[in-house]
C-alpha cells in the first residue's frame, strides 16, 4: 500500500519501484495507491500515518503491514535487491 500525493516527485519514485514488480512477485490485485490530497481530511490522514510511522512526508510504502519508508527508501532497497525479496515473501 502507497500513501501517495500525484505531484509530488518522491511518491513517483516509490511507486515507480514498484510498478515494476506489478504481475510478477507483486500481485496486481495486492498493488494499492491511495492518492490522499484528493480527500477531504487528507491532513488527518497524513497526522494519522506520522503517529504509525514516524513521519509525516509522504509517500509512506507499506508492505506486508510494515512501513519501509518513503521514495528514497523504497528506491534504495529496489537497488539493493531487497525491495523484491520484500514483496515475495
């Protein structure tokens, strides 16, 4: 699950390591984004997500119910290796 903004060029990053796994290791069904600046209460929502991860910016990537990070993080784990073995597991 991605906790995005559409313009903002970190969500892009995360999304875009990701995409790249949709109907591989990452079911299609499973690949979730949630563009929250076009809610209402999108800084409730954004308040909600810093008291579970920490951080207020956005995005924030979940997999498997843990939140990895945002755009940087998401991206440095894709070059790790890690961000699929995340996904398969």
């Amino acid at each position: 699950m991605v906790f995005s903004k559409s313009y903002c060029p970190y969500c892009t990053m995360a999304k875009e390591a990701l995409k790249k796994y949709v109907g591989s290791v990452l079911p299609t069904d499973q690949y979730e984004v949630w563009e929250i600046e076009n809610e209402g209460d999108c800084q409730v929502i954004q308040n909600e997500l810093k008291k579970i991860t920490g951080a207020s910016t956005m995005p924030r990537v979940f997999i498997n119910g843990k939140c990895i990070g945002g755009g940087s993080e998401t991206q440095d784990l894709d070059k790790l290796g890690e961000l699929k073995k995340m996904l398969s597991a």
